[in-house]
C-alpha cells in the first residue's frame, strides 16, 4: 500500500509517454502516405529561374525549382519527405521532371538543378541521370546540409564526371558558414537574399561581398546574387564588381 501511490504516478507516466509515441508514428504514417502519393502520382511541375549576366542582361542559365500542384512549400515537403526516408526518390522524381522539361529552354543555358548530399554520395541512380542530358549541368547543394566527411563529398563529385560543376546555394544563410565555399572547391557561390536585399545602404553587406568577389577571381569561380529585386540592388551589385 505504501507503494501504491508511486505505482500509479508511474503507471500514469509511461501511459503518457507511450501514448505521445503512438502519436508521433500515427503523424509519421501520415506524412510517409502523402508523401507517396505526391511521387506516386507526380504531384508537381518544374519552373525555371534564370540566371542573367549582369554586363550584358543575358539569360546565360537557368536553375530548376520544383513546385507542388497543392501548393505546400517546397522546402518543407522535401524536408518531410527525407524524414520518413523517402527523400532520394522525391528528388529524383522531381530532377527526372526538371530535366525533361529542361529540354524546352535554350541549349546553350546551363541548367541549375538542386541536389542533397546524400543523393550525390549514394552516386546512382543520379550519374545515370546526369549522363541522359547533353546540357551543361551545375549541381546546387545548399548551405544548410550537413556534410560530415568533406574527403568523401569531393570523392562523389568527382566520380559524377568531369562535365557536372558545382554551386554551393544560400551562401552566408545556412549553419556552415563559409566551410561549404572553401571545402568543395566550387563553380559557383550563390549569395543569399539576405546578403542582396537592402545592399546599397549596409557597408558590412558590401564588403563582404568585396571579399568574396575576391575570392572568387583568386580561386576561379563565380558568384551568383539571389533575388536581385530593385535597381538599387542591381546598380550597387555591378559597382562591386
């Protein structure tokens, strides 16, 4: 009897407990069904950015968004979908219908496609992908990845072909800093929104993007500036080079 209190509050305890747990995989099963859904019946459509050489205005790339015909965010659905394992085919899915619809845009473009780095260490079934296209390809792996083993990355990059360049997207946004930039050896930075948005009138903006201009002619790639909206924005971003 002297027990008993402590039996109950115990009892009590682990009900509440297994009962969270059987709601956390009653919500995973339904997250893993719409997810299936969504590849089973390709509940999304690509749509094309282009990347626009500031000298000249020229629509010289272009890069591929997947957007779902529900109308959920993207970033959380692809995130969801790598959260009941079915991330590798979701992207895959959404890279096959990029590609394909890829083909109605100018051969001469390059074609941005993003990619996670456990889709580009797993190898294939995306160097088979890869090699269907005859378009110049650059791969976009975004700064909030994880990347735990950086030798082994540049391996899998490597073993993609020498044809497939590389970007590192949301530069000066993700967790990574700058680790991304100076241990992959890059084609192309992306500079994040944030670091575009208001430029003209953020000193500190400026000269970092100095900086990693200068990065960028030091080391040979190039930089991209994401979501260039005003004219002040576009005019501050070509006096800086």
């Amino acid at each position: 009897t002297e027990a008993l209190p402590a039996l109950v509050e115990f009892a009590n305890l682990t009900g509440a407990l297994v009962g969270r747990d059987l709601a956390r995989r009653a919500d995973m099963g339904r997250v893993h069904d719409h997810i299936s859904g969504i590849i089973k019946h390709r509940a999304f459509l690509p749509v094309f950015q282009p990347i626009v050489e500031l000298e000249g205005n020229a629509a010289v790339g272009y890069e591929a968004l997947t957007r779902f015909t529900d109308g959920s965010n993207p970033e959380s659905v692809f995130a969801e979908a790598a959260a009941v394992g079915l991330g590798l085919e979701l992207e895959t899915g959404a890279l096959l219908a990029a590609l394909a619809a890829a083909k109605a845009l100018p051969e001469s473009a390059w074609l941005n496609v993003n990619a996670s780095p456990e889709l580009i260490i797993a190898g294939e079934p995306l160097r088979t992908l890869l090699g269907r296209s005859r378009r110049h390809l650059v791969l976009e792996v975004t700064e909030h990845s994880v990347i735990a083993d950086y030798p082994a990355f540049r391996a899998a990059m490597t073993a993609l072909g020498p044809d497939v360049e590389f970007a590192v997207d949301d530069a000066g946004a993700g967790f990574a800093s700058l680790r991304h930039i100076l241990e992959l050896r890059l084609a192309f930075v992306k500079l994040d929104r944030s670091l575009v948005a208001g430029l003209e009138a953020d000193d500190a903006r400026k000269a970092m993007i100095v900086g990693l201009c200068h990065f960028a002619r030091t080391t040979g790639c190039r930089l991209i500036a994401e979501g260039i909206e005003t004219d002040a924005e576009l005019a501050t971003l070509r006096a800086l080079g």
